[in-house]
C-alpha cells in the first residue's frame, strides 16, 4: 500500500491491508482531536460479501492511523498501521448465500465533542447506520483525550440523499453531493440538525446542459478545494480511469 505526501511531494510505502477492499471502497478521511495525523477509514462497497472458501465474514472495516512517535510508544508500534473495526450489524445478520445490500451513499458529521460519525447507508432498504470514530476520554491514558470507539448504531430506515460520497464544505455549512438517482444533479443538504427519525431533504441545482439522456455523466467525482470552492469532475463516457471534463464552483464572497 502507498501513500502520496503532498506537503512533502513524495511517495510512502505503507504495510498491506488486513484484507483487500475490492474497487471503489469507502474511504473516508478523519481529523481526530490533536491528532498528528488524519485517519483513513476503509470499507468495501461490498461488506457482506465472503472470501473465497471462507464461511466467515470477511475484513470489510478497517482504519489506517499513524501512531505518534514518543517515550511511551514501543519502536514496533511507532508510524502508521492498520486496525480492523467491526462491520456493520447487517453484515452479521445477512445470509450470506444471496447477494447482500451495497454501499449507496456515506458521508462525515462533526459530534458537538469534536470527534467525527461516519453516516453510511445501504441500498436494498436497509437503511443508514452511523460509526462513531472516536470519543471524548479524561483517563490519563488517552493523552490526546479522545478515545477510539468501535460503535455501529441504526439511526434509521431511510438513506441519506446522495449517489456515493457526500463533502462537508464548512465554510457552507452544507453537504454537497450528487443526488441518488439519474442525471446526478449536485445537491445541497444541511446534516448538521438531522432528524433520525426523517431522510434529510436539501436542494437540487440542475445542470440544464443536460437535455438528453445519452449526455447524462457515468462518473462523477466532487473534490473541496477549501475557501468554499469546489471542483467537479465528469465522464460522459464508460471509463474507470479518464475523466472527460470538469467544473469549479465558488461560493460568493
């Protein structure tokens, strides 16, 4: 596994995963409380799905985080590793001799204690579920003082308004992301009062560029540039690794 410094333009080899996450995982970036690192956590789009020969479910979660260098961290546990998490319930309960749900849409919110919840939910109604990543600790044992936490919860049978990955841009105070279904407008959501009982709702900017259904995009990715920008970029065509065009969007001043 490898890793791209980009404040230090060079290239990092890193140990392999526990196990591999298919094409197109989850990947999630998260900042922890004084943390020197961010922290990327990992799910196969595919959670249910076993290894060959194997009755056992299989390592779909899992987070690589860098553990800092100082007095009290063994040279064995020094830089960054990889740490399995538990999959979420419905991998548990799924009967593994059909096709299970898939990852639809996932996204990051902020916890009034600084830490961060990754929101994911699953096609098939199964609905959304939350991972807290962490939590506020005073052991003097967690010196940063957050905790990791290993905690799936249902928070209800809806799925949250997007196709894929959803940014939080917080000089918008909003989640972006392309709505759940075909042409894939950018919508606008506000997660920050989410009420787990009702599917969040937002707002939908159409692209009237796009009349006819042979124009409409097959890949669609949304990057944060920060200050409020935002960089779109679109396939019109079937590829994995070519991407035909792009877009940026600014916030007004």
């Amino acid at each position: 596994m490898a890793m791209f410094d980009a404040d230090g333009n060079l290239f990092l080899t890193l140990r392999s995963l526990s196990y591999p996450k298919g094409m197109l995982p989850m990947a999630v970036s998260v900042t922890h409380p004084g943390a020197d690192e961010d922290s990327l956590y990992l799910m196969d789009w595919r959670p249910w799905l076993l290894p060959p020969s194997d009755s056992r479910p299989r390592f779909c979660f899992e987070v690589l985080e860098y553990m800092p260098r100082d007095r009290d961290t063994s040279d064995n546990h020094k830089g960054w590793r990889c740490r399995l998490l538990p999959p979420p319930p419905l991998v548990r309960r799924h009967d593994h001799a059909i096709e299970g749900p898939c990852i639809a849409s996932y996204t990051t919110v902020d916890t009034a204690d600084g830490c961060t919840s990754i929101y994911v939910s699953f096609d098939s109604g199964f609905g959304t579920y939350c991972f807290d990543t962490g939590g506020v600790s005073h052991d003097p044992i967690h010196r940063l003082g957050w905790r990791p936490v290993v905690e799936w919860r249902h928070v209800g049978e809806w799925e949250l308004p997007f196709d894929g990955r959803a940014e939080h841009f917080r000089e918008l105070d909003t989640w972006l992301g392309f709505e759940a279904c075909r042409p894939y407008h950018l919508c606008a959501v506000d997660l920050s009062k989410m009420d787990h009982g009702q599917p969040p709702t937002g707002d939908v900017w159409e692209d009237p560029s796009l009349t006819k259904e042979e124009d409409y995009p097959v890949l669609l990715r949304l990057v944060n540039l920060g200050g409020g920008g935002l960089c779109i970029a679109a396939s019109p065509r079937c590829s994995m690794t070519t991407m035909m065009g792009f877009s940026t969007l600014c916030s007004p001043a």
